[in-house]
C-alpha cells in the first residue's frame, strides 16, 4: 500500500479494495439464502475466519464451517474457492513462511489506471 500511496499519492488508497474487503463482500451475498438466525451464525463463522490467529485455529473453524448447518453444505465450493487464496485473506496465513507479507491489492481493476 506504501508503494501505491508513493506512485499515485493518498487519494488512490480510498478506491483500492483488497481480497478481504471482496470476501466479506461475497459472504454478504451468500447470506441472502439463509433465514436471519442462520445469516448470523454464517457471519459470525466467516468473520471467526478470517480473525483466527494460528493456523490450529483458523482449520478448527473451517471444519465446523459446514458441519455447523445441513444447509451450508451448497457452500463447501464456495469455502474452497477462498481458502485456495488464503494467504491473501486469513489472518492466520499472513506470517506464516508460505504467507505474503504485504497487503495485496486488486489494483488491477482500478478505472482510474489507464
């Protein structure tokens, strides 16, 4: 973010939007299906997601992701496809050895880069 904020100055860090501010973007999405109680539960598990601190604890609330409800099975594709992203996201991944150590912005679809 650093570099960006040096090259393109303060104002382009106000329209960066990271991998993290898209997940939880997409589990908004996925909310729409479940009734309000469930909604909370598949928030709150999402959130415990991406704030898990260790990797121990980060697989332990990925395995009761979709075990937690019956109707949340639909969404193991949908968990796969971020965890396949992990370092980008997860707390948990970001100073592991394999972990990227720097936030990693989507500044390739920014409209102002012409």
């Amino acid at each position: 973010m650093e570099g960006l904020n040096r090259v393109f100055g303060q104002d382009v860090l106000k329209r960066v939007k990271t991998c993290k501010f898209h997940f939880k973007q997409c589990r908004n999405r996925q909310t729409y299906m479940f009734h309000e109680e469930t909604r909370r539960q598949f928030k709150s598990l999402s959130e415990a997601l991406l704030e898990a601190q260790s990797l121990t604890s980060y697989e332990k609330v990925k395995e009761n992701f979709i075990s937690e409800e019956s109707e949340w099975t639909s969404l193991k594709s949908w968990l796969e496809w971020w965890n396949k992203r992990q370092a980008f996201i997860f707390l948990a991944f970001q100073y592991t050895k394999d972990g990227y150590k720097m936030n990693l912005a989507e500044v390739v679809h920014a409209s102002w880069v012409k």
